[in-house]
C-alpha cells in the first residue's frame, strides 16, 4: 500500500470487522453498572473507559491494515500528534463520537473513522455500535449502509428538496443558540414549514446520507475527527459539506484541529440551498 494510492474498496471489509469489534466493547461499557464514570479532559469534555479501549481497539487494528499510515485519534497524546502537518496521508479516527450522549443514555453514539489523503477525506465509516450499523461513503464511488454483515448492505442516496414537503433541519440535540435559531428562522420564511431533528453525534450525517435529513447548520465548537467521515459519506451520497464561504472542508491544514462552522446539504444545487449559502458568506446576521 503507497502513501497516495489506496484501494479503497478493499479497505471496507476490514475496517467495518474493526468497528464491530471496538463497537462491541462499547457496548460492554454502556451496559455496564459504573457506565456513567468518567474524567474531565483539559477542555472539560468527559472521557470514559469506552473511549479510550475503542482508541486502543482502533489504533491497533488501523496500524495492523498499514504500519506506515499515521493515525490521528480524539484521544491521541500530543506526542502522537506532533509532525501530524506534513503528513500526506493518514487515518482521523474519533474512538467514542458523543460521549455526553453515552453517559445521558441516548444511544446516539457512534466510531468515526475517515482516511484523510492531500487534506481530503477520501473514505469515510460511521458505525453505530448499539445497531450494529455502518454507513460507508467513498466520494466518487458509492455510498452504502451495513448491516452487521458485510454482505448486507443498501445503497444510499441523498434526497432533493421538494415543495410537497415539510424542510427538515438536522441539529445536535446539546448546541443551540442565537445564530442557529436566525437560521431556522429564515428557512422558514424562505421554505415554510421547517421540522427540527434533533441527534446527537455524527448520526446527522448518516440522516442526510440516507435521504432522511436535508440541512444540518452548525454554529458551535467541533473538531475534525467530527465531520471527516460524515463529509466522505455525505459527498459519496450526492450531498456536501460545506464550509460558510461555499468551500468543501479540508483537513489538517491549520495548526488547530477544531473545524470551521459549516452547512451540510443533501441538495446543495437547490436554489435554497445556494441561497442559504449566500447568506452565511456575508455579515454574521
């Protein structure tokens, strides 16, 4: 395997027999009594057990696929990140995506593992451990959701805007606030009728990769192993990931790791869509 040249199809059988095995010990600790301990990180973000035996789990099933492709891990120390900017190729992995919902008992947590080559993500997998559930994005290829087994599998496809029905907004269930809510309100007087869906971690993607979703705005604090597979799998579906100046997200370019606002679409050459856009790349409203 090269640093540039990847069959990326090949990877797939592997990696989602990697999620399920790391999604299974989450499970373990999520339906265990002491479930709900854990530690504040320096950004007092929570870190349980399952987060750091699924970057275990991870990081030692990523290293057996390819010894000389870096990985770049939520939980990674900063020696494992340092030199991460010359770096051409390598894995972004977020061990335990929603840890806040683990501990609160949603269920609506998920592994995020995404291969970044020339600061793109060229393939993407989210795995739902409690439905034993994959979505799988190669941008330019397919986009797919699994089943347990890797030869059940369904094709994805993001859905058009239509008149006929209501707008339905994608939003994380703990990030809110003034800018979210002036968005929601224009959509609705652009659109109409808006329905707010509300989930927690990278589930939204899979929503809009699926047809189930059509924006998801994001005004509030994430990092890059947050949206890296989401974007492959939504991009692979038809849909995109878009910064507020119109610019698909790129990675490890910046010295920090924390991903600008964005919008993601299921239709992004809808007139509202470019509309929406044209909004956010002007003055904060």
């Amino acid at each position: 395997m090269t640093t540039h040249c990847f069959d990326l199809p090949a990877l797939v059988p592997p990696l989602l027999a990697l999620c399920q095995r790391a999604g299974d010990e989450i499970c373990e600790y999520y339906r265990s009594p002491d479930a709900n301990q854990y530690q504040p990180k320096d950004d007092d973000s929570p870190l349980t057990q399952a987060d750091i035996a699924s970057h275990q789990r991870l990081s030692a099933g990523l290293a057996s696929l390819d010894p000389a492709l870096p990985i770049l891990s939520e939980e990674s120390s900063d020696e494992e990140k340092a030199g991460r900017r010359a770096w051409p190729a390598f894995w972004m992995v977020d061990p335990l995506d929603g840890t806040k919902e683990f501990l609160a008992r949603t269920g609506e947590f998920t592994i995020n593992i995404a291969l970044i080559v020339d600061h793109r993500a060229v393939l993407g997998v989210i795995y739902s451990p409690l439905e034993a559930q994959a979505y799988v994005g190669i941008p330019g290829a397919w986009a797919r959701r699994y089943s347990r087994v890797e030869d059940n599998w369904t094709p994805l496809t993001t859905r058009g805007l239509e008149r006929e029905r209501p707008l339905t907004v994608l939003a994380s269930r703990r990030h809110r606030g003034p800018r979210l809510q002036g968005c929601l309100e224009w959509l609705e007087q652009q659109w109409g009728e808006i329905h707010r869906d509300n989930s927690g971690s990278a589930l939204k993607f899979c929503q809009l990769a699926a047809g189930e979703g059509d924006i998801y705005p994001r005004y509030s604090p994430c990092s890059e192993w947050d949206t890296a597979a989401g974007q492959a799998l939504l991009e692979a579906a038809g849909g995109a990931l878009l910064g507020l100046d119109g610019k698909p997200l790129r990675y490890n370019c910046r010295d920090t790791l924390l991903s600008p606002y964005f919008i993601a679409l299921g239709d992004p050459d809808h007139w509202l869509s470019q509309q929406m856009l044209a909004r956010e790349s002007g003055p904060v409203q």
